[in-house]
C-alpha cells in the first residue's frame, strides 16, 4: 500500500447488566465529562431506554492527548451494559480509553467490571494501492461492459465504461442470526469523492485496526497488487 491512514477505530466491552443502576446519573455523567473532557450529553438526556452519548473528549494514551470521538453507554436489555469507544487513532488507542473508564469507574463506584461477552471492534480505514483493484478481476470486465453497453442504449451514450469497485464479506446472517455481538460485514470499495486514477479505497471491518491492515497487505500479495 502506498499510504494507510485510520478513519475510525471502534472498540466495544460488554459488561454486567444495569452496571450503573445504583449511580445517580447527574453524578455519572458529570464526573465523566469532567475526567475526560466531553462537550456532551447534558445530564438532562439520560435515560435507561436510551444509549449515553459522550462526545468530543481527550485523554492521556502513550504520553499523548488523543481525542475520543464518542463514547457510548448502553442498556442491552438484561443481558450486558455496553459501552463503544471511537477514536480515529487506532484499536489499541480506543482499548485503553474504555481500560481507563472501567478502572476508574470500577473504583469510584465500586462496580464489578466483569465482562460477560467477547469483546468486539469496528475500523474504517483509507488506502492508496499501487495497481487498482479492477487489475486484478480482468474477468468481470465483461460484466462491465454490458452494463454500460445497456446504459447507453437507453441515450445515454456517453457513458464512460462500468469497472468493478470492491467487495464484502460476511457471513449467512439468517443461518446465524442470534450470535451476540454480531461483527459487521467486511468491505472494500472505491473512495468517494476521488478519482479513480488515484487508486484510493474505502474498508471497514470487524477488526482491530492493525488487524485490519494485515487482511489488506495479505489481500495485496494474493492479488498481487
């Protein structure tokens, strides 16, 4: 890859259930935006049928102050409180916010910090390949053909040629439809807003992000990029 730059980097714990049932919510989600600098929510919004939504925060990761995009705390009926952490500096970075607010919580509240669920990611992540990857599936080109012949048959004929932009993975969602959490599908596709002479992409996957980046190099050196 020519360049790997992280768009989002999720990370998400699934904890006992009601977790902070015994904590007043003004004092909770006070004590959160002062610790760690949230512009939002206001006490006002909580609610135990609604997800706690903190935003615009920072804190203290390797030596340096990484802003945490949004911070959520949710209900999951009786069966977890989940709280998800964005940052847009990597999984790891986003590891050690929610490590950090488990700890202090733990010992503020006195809460048991058990987690009842494995533990889940979601990256989003933009990269520069040296060869595009339609290079590669040269036999679908056929398909693109088609498609544009068919486009410029109905007068629209200056259509320029159809090319194949990427692809996802998941797996059967019905077959498998109660698995908790449920990762999210992995995908590949052009970047919008930029030229296709740029070779630039858009992924997101279930992954830590330098999980991530080790599917994409692999995906290189199968195809060969």
């Amino acid at each position: 890859m020519e360049s790997f730059s992280v768009i989002r980097a999720s990370a998400f714990r699934a904890l006992k259930p009601w977790l902070f049932d015994k904590v007043i919510p003004l004092e909770l989600i006070s004590a959160v935006k002062q610790k760690y600098q949230f512009v939002t929510p206001d006490a006002a919004a909580f609610s135990l049928n609604a997800p706690v939504d903190f935003q615009a925060g920072k804190f203290q990761y390797n030596g340096q102050i990484v802003g945490v995009e949004q911070f959520i705390v949710t209900y999951v009926g009786n069966r977890a409180t989940s709280l998800g952490v964005s940052t847009r500096l990597s999984s790891d970075a986003s590891d050690a916010f929610l490590d950090s607010v488990i700890e202090w919580a733990a010992k503020e509240y006195g809460l048991d910090a058990k987690e009842v669920l494995p533990r889940s990611y979601f990256s989003q992540v933009e990269f520069v390949l040296s060869r595009p990857l339609s290079s590669h599936f040269t036999e679908l080109g056929e398909i693109g053909e088609a498609i544009t012949s068919y486009v410029q048959g109905y007068g629209l004929e200056n259509c320029p040629p159809y090319e194949f932009g990427g692809f996802s993975m998941h797996f059967d969602l019905v077959k498998h439809d109660n698995m908790t959490p449920r990762p999210q599908p992995f995908a590949i596709e052009r970047r919008v807003g930029s030229s296709y002479d740029e070779r630039k992409y858009f992924s997101q996957a279930p992954l830590r992000t330098q999980d991530h980046k080790a599917v994409l190099e692999r995906l290189e050196r199968i195809l060969k990029l």
